[in-house]
C-alpha cells in the first residue's frame, strides 16, 4: 500500500536522494545462481544487466514503468520494479507491491481450474459443453458438430468476436457470469475445432463451466484453488476487486502512449466477462503462479501428470508449427516454452513457463498494447539466438505460390453485423514471390515468406519490424487446390475472401455506396434551394406526386446519415452498448420502410402529372437508388439486430 504519512524531513530528503540516483526498484531478488544460463543463452550471474540494459531501452517510451520476475525452480531469482506505476505521483514500481492488470494472462488460470476438475473426474476435454449450460446457450449454436472444452482452450469454438466491447467504465454494469454470457452471446460461425478465431466469449464460457461444476462463482474458485493455495495473497480476479478491496490502493495507474508524445493516463475500466481478463495482481504474485507450473509436485494438482498434460500440446493446424497447450500459446524456443500475453485498457504483460528448464518469466507494464518490452524479454531470454538451419526441401515437393495469391481478412473479425465491413479495411493482400514464395501485405506493411517445407512458410524479411509479430510463420491448408485457411497456428487464422467479398465486388459496392452517399447527401440543399426558387418566383404549390417524392428522397437521406452515424459510432465510440447498436437498426428499418411507402405513393400520384422524359427518369433514378442502397445494406448486414 503507498502510504501518505507524514515523515521525518531527513528521511524524505534521503529518500528523494535514493530515487534519483535509482530510477529502478529491486524489490526482490535471491542470490543469483551463478551456473548456467538461460535458453536463449544469458548467464544467470548477467541477469540483472541484461534486463537492465533492455528494459531501460523503452522505459519512459513505451511505457512508465515495468516489473520484471525471473524464477528457477521454486525460487525467485531476479525481481526489478523499473520507471513508475504512477507518473503524477512520482511512485515507482515495486514487483512485490504494485498490482498490475493482468489482461489476458488471467486465462490460464480459467485453463487451470479447467484441469483441476478433470483430474478429480467432473468434466471431461472432449465432452460437448452443452452438457454444463443452460438451454439458451446452446439453442444459439449454429453447428451440429458439439463444441468440447478442447475447441475452447485452442479458441477453435467457432465464435466471431461480439461488437459490443470487452470494457465497461462502470462496476455497475456488471453482472453474474451467467447473465452476462446470456445476455451477449456472438454467433458461431465456423465449425469447431477448424478456424483459430480468439475468443474472449469462449474463455468465459469455460469459466462458467467450472461455476456450474464445482458450484463456485468463478472468482470464488479461482481464489479458494489456486491464488490462495499458492501464496498468491495480492492477486484477486474478482471483477471490482470485491474480495480484495485493499488492492485497489496498490494499483498502478494505467496509460496509453500520446501520439503527440508520453503518455495519456486511462480510467479504470471493468471487464464483464471478467475470467477472460480481469485479474489484477503484483508481478512476484504471478510469479509465484510460473513457479507453481514448473514444479513436479505442483499444489496446483493431486498428480503430476496432470501438470505435464496441461503444458503439452494439445492442438496445431499442422506439426510444423506451433500452436496450442491446454489453453497456453506455444513459443518460438527450445526447449519447450508456453505462456500468455495480456492486453487491457491501461496495461500489457507477459508471462512464459520453460517446464524443462523450470524456468518463469513476468513481465508486466502499465501501457496498453506495449509489445516490444513484453515480448522482448521473453525473446531475450528464451528465444534461440542462432536458430537450427533449415533443411532443403526439393522445389518439386513445394507448394506453387501462385495457388496462395488473393485477398484475405482476419477470422477474429464480426461477420454476421453491419461491423462486418470494418474487417475489410485491413484486408490481407498475398502475391507469388517466384515460384514457392509469397509477399503478404496488410495496413502499407509488406513483408516476404519463404517456403521452408511443403505449405509451410517462415518470415523472411521486411521493411517494417511489426511484420514479424503480425506473421512470424503461416501454414497453408489446402483442400481440392483451394485455400481453406492461412494459419500462424496463435490467436488467429486468415481466411480467403467470399466471392462476394472479392476486390471486384467490394469495388462495386464502394462505388454503388459513394454515388447514393453523395446524392442523398446533397439531395436536401438541392430540394431546400428549389423550394426557396418557388416561393421567390410565386409560383403554385408543388403537384402531390412531387411532395411525396420529396418526402421518399429525405427518407434516403436520413438513411444515409444513420448508417454514416452507426459506423463512425462502431469505429470511434468503444464503450458503444448493444441498445445504442439496435436502435441504429431500428432506424434503418424505419426509413426503409416508409421511404419504400413513400416512393410507391409517388408512382401511384404521379398518374396525373404531365411529365418531361428527364423528369421521369429523375423519379426513376431517384428509386433505383434507393432499392439498390437497400440491397447493400441487408448484404452487410445493417438490417440484423444484434442479439
């Protein structure tokens, strides 16, 4: 806790002395072994100035502060605070005191109360999860192929990501598990166990599978089997911190980096669907968590086969690259390293386990989305240094690249909403290099991918560093000489575009969406300015076929600028609730409706209305766009209401 007592002046000025000249914090750190080194080849005796010298690289950059915890066998070895959990205060971080938000990293623990329960035979990895939920739930599924806790744990459950965000400024909002999931349940989309989609939504079902089990509120179990038993005394994943209320005055301050430079302090945000990333704790308690994980005996479990059986892989699109563990990412590295990364509103971190080595790396920041710290002292310390050559496959055994060229988009997107059209402005363009190779480009990045074995294909090289995160490596599955799915085996996949998704397509829609942007938008000062020429020239009242043709027009245009409101709202306006999404909906049901009314009432007055030819096909142009413009948006779904 940092305290506001009142201190002697001697000590304030001894302390502000020590600050100065130790910008970073050693809270904790045993005697450092002075033998062996770690996989990447860093001597134990050299830890403290190897992370020195990389952390300090970005501190004050990337991000205010840092906790970095190495652990080896069932000991801390180094623990270093480094910059502030708090630059308005000026209060450096403590890897013993000061709580981070864990993000992400809280779903191993989901994994793990997931094993826990399979070990003592009250769930099982490839039953069908209905068999724990209730009806509504699976009433929703669109496969009949079951969904097992497997699917899940690799984020192959099939689900698109839900628009609504995973964020609520208010504890307010939230809400038992249970009425949370039912509440907001995305489609499935994909069938189970074929698209590596990451889901949020999934993780907390698997969360809610061991409520109904054990008949434990998650955060309940969460605490009384594995923070508790663990030493893990600063650590709570409770939602509002309800069970830990004291840790609240440890937090760290959360931020953003400023475009314009430093950094933009963030409010404190609620994660509804809190098992899959709402955890809080001190980087020596998660430490405590790796060490848990590296040890034969482990707490954590009545059998250690049961440990070994989590940390083993459990699903990959194909062996040659890696992929999943029980729920834990598999790293570049050997020997064999899981882990998770964590990302939230204010915050990143990382988190690996060597179990051979029974080595465990923290680090955890308070920057959201900071990925060169984060996963730049994994690398540092566990990624291979000079990795083995590869062997030469025969060109004859390679796959032609030119079967891999086209457009893709990311599968963890929203496809069954009108955000659907959001994915398709960071679309995937992939071209033939020579005759096995291909060249990926995305978001004006570009980047080269070998073909190291048949399908397979490694990073090669790039004019941006941040290509090798998006794409280290892809595995192409191939079906009749048809791309299925590009796969980087974490996270997620890359699939082809729809042929009604194709460039052509999208182009036509573009242009069919600009032309009745621009005339609907301009018809009301075209309309406005002719009814002023009227009343200027006295001139009679506009025939009855003309009026309800001008009231179809305004009709288009409030269409316009409702849909042109709904995207700007989807892409800028990230505490968006589902009620504000729907009534957008509502309303484009409201003017498609009475504007289609409107324009039939016009043809039907227009019997008796002497017109030109232009005039004519003014009225009839003037409809045209308007089916056509209704045609588009139930193709994108701007008509479905989101469940």
């Amino acid at each position: 806790m940092y305290s506001k007592k009142r201190k002697p002046i001697s000590v304030l000025l001894f302390l502000c002395l020590l600050f100065a000249l130790l910008p970073s914090v050693s809270a904790y750190a045993e005697k450092t072994p002075d033998s062996g080194t770690t996989p990447s080849g860093v001597p134990f005796s050299r830890l403290e100035p190897e992370i020195d010298r990389y952390v300090n690289a970005y501190i004050g950059k990337s991000t205010p502060g840092a906790a970095v915890v190495v652990t080896r066998g069932d000991r801390i070895v180094f623990s270093k605070g480094y910059g502030y959990a708090n630059l308005e205060d000026k209060i450096p971080v403590d890897p013993a005191n000061t709580v981070f938000a864990y993000g992400s990293i809280n779903k191993p623990f989901v994994w793990t109360a997931v094993m826990q329960l399979v070990e003592a035979g009250k769930m099982k990895l490839d039953q069908d999860i209905r068999a724990y939920f209730p009806k509504e739930l699976g009433d929703k599924l669109r496969y009949d192929r079951p969904i097992t806790m497997l699917d899940i744990m690799s984020h192959t459950a099939g689900y698109e990501q839900h628009p609504l965000s995973t964020f609520s400024l208010s504890s307010k909002n939230l809400d038992s598990l249970e009425t949370t999931l039912l509440s907001s349940q995305p489609e499935q989309i994909y069938e189970p166990g074929t698209v590596i989609a990451y889901s949020n939504f999934a993780t907390a079902l698997a969360a809610l599978a061991v409520e109904k089990v054990s008949g434990e509120p998650f955060y309940d179990y969460e605490m009384n089997h594995i923070l508790r038993p663990l030493g893990m005394d600063r650590s709570s994943g409770h939602p509002a911190l309800a069970d830990h209320p004291d840790l609240s005055n440890m937090e760290a301050a959360g931020y953003a980096v400023n475009p314009d430079g430093g950094f933009e302090v963030r409010k404190r945000h609620y994660v509804p669907m809190y098992p899959a990333g709402a955890m809080e704790g001190t980087a020596e308690d998660l430490a405590r968590f790796a060490m848990a994980l590296n040890k034969p005996d482990s707490p954590l479990f009545a059998r250690p086969e049961t440990l070994k059986t989590m940390l083993s892989r459990s699903y990959t699109p194909d062996e040659a690259i890696l992929s999943n563990a029980h729920g834990f990412w598999e790293y570049r590295a050997q020997p064999h390293v899981v882990g998770h990364s964590g990302n939230v509103k204010g915050f990143s971190g990382n988190f690996a386990v060597v179990p051979e080595e029974r080595l465990g790396i923290v680090v955890l920041t308070n920057t959201e989305i900071e990925q060169k710290l984060t996963s730049g002292i994994i690398d540092l310390l566990v990624k291979e240094k000079q990795e083995a050559p590869v062997p030469q496959v025969p060109a004859a055994e390679l796959q032609p690249s030119r079967e891999l060229a086209g457009y893709y988009v990311q599968s963890g997107g929203t496809y069954t909403t009108y955000h659907e059209v959001l994915n398709y402005l960071g679309l995937i363009k992939i071209t033939a290099k020579g005759e096995h190779d291909l060249t990926l480009s995305v978001m004006g990045m570009s980047g080269e991918m070998k073909q190291i074995r048949p399908k397979v294909y490694q990073f090669a090289q790039a004019g941006d560093p941040r290509f090798e995160r998006l794409a280290p490596i892809l595995y192409a599955e191939m079906s009749e000489g048809q791309v299925v799915r590009l796969s980087k085996g974490i996270a997620t996949d890359i699939l082809p575009v729809r042929e009604s998704r194709s460039l052509p397509a999208l182009f036509s829609y573009l242009a069919w969406t600009i032309l009745t942007v621009l005339c609907f938008a301009l018809a009301p000062f075209v309309l406005l300015v002719r009814f002023l020429l009227r009343i200027k020239k006295g001139l009679p009242r506009a025939h009855a076929a003309n009026r309800w043709l001008t009231s179809a027009i305004l009709c288009g245009s409030l269409l316009v600028a409702n849909n042109l409101y709904m995207l700007a709202n989807g892409m800028l306006n990230e505490n968006v609730t589902v009620s504000q999404m729907n009534l957008g909906v509502a309303l484009n049901w409201t003017f498609a409706l009475l504007g289609a009314v409107l324009f039939a009432v016009s043809f039907f007055k227009n019997g008796s209305l002497k017109q030109t030819r232009w005039q004519l096909a003014g009225r009839y142009s003037a409809c045209g766009l308007f089916a056509g413009y209704l045609l588009l948006l139930a193709n994108w779904h701007f008509f479905h209401f989101i469940p």
